[in-house]
C-alpha cells in the first residue's frame, strides 16, 4: 500500500515508518526538516510541508494517511491540525488513521483518566495536553461526515521500546502484567499497521495495551 506519515520524525511516527518499510509498503513522510529525517531514519521518500500546507490533493493518491503530529509544548496544535486533516480528508477515498492520546480511556471505576491526572497536584504545565486531547476525540466522532477514519489510543505511559505482545480495547485503559497501563512504540506500530492491512475499527476508536 501507499502509506503516508504525517510527523514521521516523532517517537511515534518513527516506529510506525520503520514498521510499514519492514512490511513492504511504500512509504512516505511529510515533515518539516527533510534533512533530520534522513538522519533520523534513512533515505527515504520524505516531502517537505507543515501539516497546515497539506491539501487534498497532496493525499489523494496514498491508500492511508496516518497522521502522528504531536506538539506537546503547544497542544492545541494538536486539536488545530486535526481540524485541518479533517476538512482535507472530506471525500476522499484515502483512510485516515488517527494518533491520539489516552486521557479519554475509562478506569476500572468507569471514569476517564483525565479524571485522575485533574486530581494530580501542580499540573497546569501539562493538564491542557490531556484536555484538548478529548476535545479531539469528540470532534473525530462527531464531525466526520465523508472521512474514512480511525483513531487508536495508547495507555496511560507510551514508552519507547520494541513490539513484543499486546492486548487490544475499545475504551478501557488496559493493564499489562505488571499492573500498569502501559504501550511501547513498537507494540503501538504493529498495531496501527494490523489495522491497516485487516481493518477492524472503521469509523471507531480502539486502544492498544502492552500484554
């Protein structure tokens, strides 16, 4: 398949790149510094915009866009750039996967994790990351008309590491062996790219867990 990447130079965007090579599909990058691209992950096909140059027709021809931007510093980046992706996706037939994050995953007590981290003490340096985060999710599942998308969460830590096993959700924060809520990149790639080549969550969001 023609599969673009949309931030692939991120923690996340690198492990799905190297696992789409891996499997065979063309692959290609759109990010702002070719240059720390190739540095980052080998030549490769990498294509020089912000997520804000990107149009229609820029997309058109791949199979499957996945969009792995992420701006902690900044979050509402994050909500912005989705509402760009949005608008550009609208009747094509290309599908969109969607990176998002985990504040919207239910506890074991039904509530949502951003629950737990409004609780935590001094978060207002980070609590707007998680915020905006449902607000992304809300937009995705009620503002789709014409998009074929997909959204996968990680767990409460995503953590740099390799694919080992992992257990798949819907909504529900999942908990590995260790009793944590955890998703390494590696797992999270493999999981985006099973989507990809065997969809199961058309129009949905699901997680992914570390076994």
């Amino acid at each position: 398949m023609k599969i673009a990447i949309i931030g692939s130079t991120g923690m996340a965007g690198r492990a799905v790149y190297k696992e789409a090579l891996i499997r065979g599909h063309q692959v290609t990058g759109f990010v702002r510094n070719p240059e720390r691209a190739v540095k980052l992950l080998g030549k490769g096909n990498f294509i020089k915009k912000s997520i804000y140059q990107i149009a229609s027709v820029n997309l058109a021809d791949f199979d499957v866009v996945i969009n792995a931007f992420a701006n902690h510093e900044n979050p509402i980046e994050n909500f912005d750039a989705l509402a760009h992706l949005l608008r550009v996706a609208r009747g094509l037939k290309t599908r969109f996967i969607f990176l998002l994050g985990a504040a919207s995953l239910e506890r074991q007590d039904g509530k949502m994790l951003l629950d737990s981290l409004s609780e935590l003490p001094n978060n207002e340096a980070w609590i707007r990351e998680p915020r905006y985060g449902i607000d992304e999710l809300y937009v995705l599942q009620h503002d789709n008309e014409g998009v074929n998308w997909t959204a996968i969460s990680p767990q409460q830590d995503f953590l740099n590491g390799p694919k080992s096993e992992y257990i798949t959700g819907r909504n529900n924060l999942i908990y590995a062996a260790d009793g944590k809520s955890h998703i390494s990149t590696g797992n999270m790639a493999t999981a985006i790219l099973n989507e990809i080549e065997e969809p199961r969550f058309i129009n949905q969001r699901f997680t992914v867990g570390d076994k």
